[in-house]
C-alpha cells in the first residue's frame, strides 16, 4: 500500500499516474469501488460523504485495505490551517488525520507531493 498527501491542487494525482502507468479509469472516487481499483483518490472527501451520511469511515477504510492491499491512496492535506469554527469541519479533519495515521502506519511507502515534486517519508527511493 502506498499513501499520497499533500495540498489541494499539488498535482497529486497527475504524479501517481505518470508513476505508475495508471489512467484515469483505474481510479477510485469513494470506499466502495475503492475495492476493485488500483487508486483511491480523494480519500478526503470520501470520509466527508461518509460522516455526512452517519457512516464510520475508519470502519469503511479498513475493509478497502483489507481487500486491496496494493491501493494506492491519495488524500489532501487537511490539518495545516486554521482550526474551523464549524464542530462538523474539525471532526472531519481530526478523522481524516487518524485515518491517514493508519494508513501510514501500515503502508510500504509514504509521499508528500508539493508543486508535483515528490517528497519521500516513509519507503526506498524505487516504487514497489
């Protein structure tokens, strides 16, 4: 598993489909055809979908790993700013930073992308 992060508009997923080979109709936009696909972007908004609709996203994302433990999952930045005001904004945040925790936690390889450059924290230099 690897996870991609980084700032909205950094040319996340542009960099994982140059890496990999991957098109556009290899990537997943939500938990469920996560499942079934090589990428997973926007984990983000996924876990925003999922806590809106009385869901539990860390529930959800373990299922997609445990089925796919190959994906590939890219999610943007969200703990860098200013903390909302908004109760159901910083819950979101605060999940989505315990859930790309795990991932981390888990995965063989970590990146930060920043302007489209690759920024390795966690793995070797050569993708596996």
């Amino acid at each position: 598993m690897i996870l991609v992060i980084g700032g909205f508009a950094q040319g996340k997923l542009d960099y994982v489909l140059g890496r990999t080979g991957y098109t556009q109709n290899d990537v997943a936009y939500d938990f469920q055809s996560a499942v079934n696909r090589p990428i997973f972007y926007g984990l983000h908004n996924a876990v925003a979908r999922c806590l809106r609709a009385g869901g539990d996203p860390e529930e959800e994302i373990k299922k997609v790993i445990s089925e796919n433990r190959d994906i590939i999952i890219i999610c943007d930045e969200l703990g860098c700013g200013v903390v909302p005001i908004e109760p159901f904004e910083r819950n979101w945040r605060d999940c989505v930073g315990r859930i790309c925790c795990e991932i981390a936690a888990r995965a063989h390889r970590v990146e930060r992308i920043i302007c489209g450059l690759p920024m390795v924290l966690k793995g070797s230099e050569k993708w596996s």
